[in-house]
C-alpha cells in the first residue's frame, strides 16, 4: 500500500509532501471517529416506556412519602426526578406542592409560575398551579 501512494518510509513522506503526515494523522483521527461512531450506532436505543416508567417509579415514590405527609421526603424525590427528568411537569408541579404543605410560599409560588409558563393550559398541572396562584381555596398545601 505504502508503493501506491509513493511513500518508502515516513522521513520521505514529509520531505516529499510538507503536509504528508499531517494528512495521515487526520485520517487516523477520522478513522478512530468512524469507527466509535458505528460502535454507538449498532448499539439498541434505549426503549421509550424505560424512561417513562423511571419517571413513574420516582413520582410514586414521591407520592407516596407525601401521603406519609412526610414532605422534605417527597421534595427529595421529585428533586432526584427532576435531576434526571427536568422536563416532567408532573415532577416540578408535586415539587411545588410539597414546597406548599412545607410552608415555603415564596419557592411555591416560583415553582407553580414555572409549571404555568412550560405547561399546556389544559393539563390538570398547569390548571392546580393556576389556581394556587390565584388564592383560591383549592391550592394545594391550604
């Protein structure tokens, strides 16, 4: 192969070509890329309904201390969700519900804003969290 491309050793590379071994070692370095991206690729995407069912496992377990009424319990749960989860509004509107029962209106209150201004007005979250916000006396934690 060296005979194909005129090279007898790698001093003649770069006396013949200034750029010769540079060259080769950009193709090394895309040929490693190459390679490590077809290993990522052969392997199976991870199935949708594992991660749905970690968010679920995390919001029982959150709900579950929350029956407890052990609050601080259930805000590190659905804080440990939310590190791994940050999109779930599940997760940050029951953060916002045990922040309430806890007493801490100002965190509440940041927390249901934030569930109003990412989540679909429809969606039973969005619609507690409104209503918190509005004083009215379905709020959670009243």
């Amino acid at each position: 192969m060296r005979a194909w491309f005129g090279i007898r050793s790698a001093g003649a590379v770069s006396r013949r070509h200034p750029y010769g071994m540079r060259l080769m070692a950009v193709l090394a370095v895309l040929a490693v890329g190459i390679l490590v991206g077809l290993r990522a690729l052969s392997r199976p995407p991870a199935p949708v309904g594992a991660i749905e069912r970690s968010a679920e496992q995390v919001l029982a377990e959150g709900d579950q201390r929350l029956a407890r009424r052990d609050y601080r319990g259930a805000l590190a749960a659905y804080d440990e969700g939310l590190e791994r989860f940050p999109y779930d509004l599940r997760l940050l509107y029951r953060a916002g519900v045990a922040l309430s029962f806890l007493g801490d209106r100002e965190q509440a209150a940041l927390v249901f804003r934030s569930v109003v201004r990412r989540g679909d007005p429809a969606s039973p979250e969005v619609r507690a969290a409104q209503a918190w916000l509005a004083g009215t006396t379905s709020r959670p934690g009243s």
